[in-house]
C-alpha cells in the first residue's frame, strides 16, 4: 500500500462513517425534538459538518478516482463511482436544503421546516450508504492490490 493509498483509506472512511453515523444515529435523536430544537441542532450541524463534510467528500471523491485509474479493478471503480454519486446526491439534494436551513432567521421553525428535513434525511441516507459502501468497496480493492 502506498502514502496515496493509505490517505484514501482514512480520508473515505472518515467521510464515510461519519456521515453513515449521522444517518443512522445522530439525526433519528434529532427527529424526536421539538420542531424549533431540531431546528437549532440543525443550525448547529451546518456549523461543524456542513464545513468540514463539503471538503472531505470532494476529496475523498477525487482520491477514489485517481487510485481507479492508477490501478484498475472492478472494486475500485464501484468504489469510486459510489462516492461520485453520492457527490452527486449531496450537491443535488442535500445541499440546496442545508442552504435553505441555514437562511432561516428566526428561532422557531417556519411552515414546513419538518418535511423540508425529513426530505433532507431521504437524501442523507443515501448519501451515507453510497459513501459507506465506497468505503468498504475502496479497502477491499487497496488490499487486494
């Protein structure tokens, strides 16, 4: 395994488990908050994960694909394409909802606000898989290079 190889691995693991983890365990404590304290935490989210995630996915994205090329195998490129789907999705879905979420300027959560994130959740779990997956898919495929 070379310095590349090894950076890939850490870098798509963070993203990955952190974002599978804030799937599956931090946002389902999040929905059994009141509406305007889920609409806090939320704030508070775009603060921490909103400013590091943007960056990690991206690179962790842009790893995958430079190991693909460098050393082609099957679990490689679906590693590499899950995580540029789960870019996609990010930029797609997430985002423009995180953008809408950070605008709101009162402290109680607007008409809506509700549906707006549970939509926001849809798009996060499959986000978090895809990145999971091309996670697990990149350390299969590093190893048994």
């Amino acid at each position: 395994m070379n310095w590349l190889e090894i950076c890939a691995v850490v870098i798509v693991g963070f993203v990955g488990c952190a974002e599978f983890g804030s799937a599956v365990l931090v946002h389902p404590v999040i929905r059994t908050l009141a509406p305007d304290d889920q609409l806090a935490f939320e704030k508070g989210l775009l603060k921490t994960f909103g400013r590091v995630m943007p960056v990690g996915m991206t690179i962790a994205t842009v790893l995958a694909i430079i190991i693909a090329i460098d050393a082609p195998s099957a679990w490689l490129i679906i590693a590499a394409i899950a995580l540029g789907i789960a870019l996609v999705v990010t930029i797609v879905g997430n985002v423009p909802i995180n953008t809408r979420t950070g605008r709101i300027d009162q402290e109680t959560a607007p008409e809506g606000f509700i549906a707006l994130r549970r939509r926001w959740d849809l798009f996060q779990l499959t986000r978090a898989s895809l990145q999971l997956v091309g996670f697990v898919l990149l350390t299969i495929g590093v190893v048994g290079a």
